[in-house]
C-alpha cells in the first residue's frame, strides 16, 4: 500500500473500481416481485445479499436467471395449448 499523500494509493484505486462495479451490480439485478406481507428490511436484506453473490460468483446468478428464463418459456408453452 502506497500512502495516499504522496502519490495515488492502492485504497484510492481500489475504492475507485469498487463503487462502479457496485453500481452496476446494483442496477443489473431485477429480482422477483416481493410477497405483500415482506417488510422493507426484508426486501432490502435479500436485495443485498443478491448483490453479494452476484458479486463474488455472478455465473450462479446467471444460471438462476436462464432457469428462470427457462421455466417460463416452457409455461408459456404449456399456456398456448390451453
């Protein structure tokens, strides 16, 4: 770590590609529609920990998200049959 007087630090550079990336995290995640009965804290505590796992290992959140795909092209299917 090199201090911040001198010269740009490693904190300065770290922190300056952690808030983009926190960012797009953020606005990236389109989760599902919340119970009616799920509080404000219980909607931002799973929308956390989704970026959080998003962040560290995104190709679970991506395999969610084909399944998802997956589920309700198959739905549809089953829908236009009726």
């Amino acid at each position: 770590w090199v201090p911040e007087p001198i010269m740009r630090g490693a904190a300065s550079i770290f922190q300056s590609c952690l808030l983009p990336i926190f960012a797009c995290v953020y606005t990236a995640l389109h989760l599902n529609i919340p119970r009616r009965e799920a509080t404000a804290s219980e909607i931002a505590f799973n929308k956390i920990s989704w970026m959080g796992c998003t962040f560290f290992s995104p190709e679970i959140v991506l395999y969610y998200a084909f399944a998802q795909w997956r589920k309700a092209k198959k739905l549809m299917a089953d829908l236009r049959l009726l």
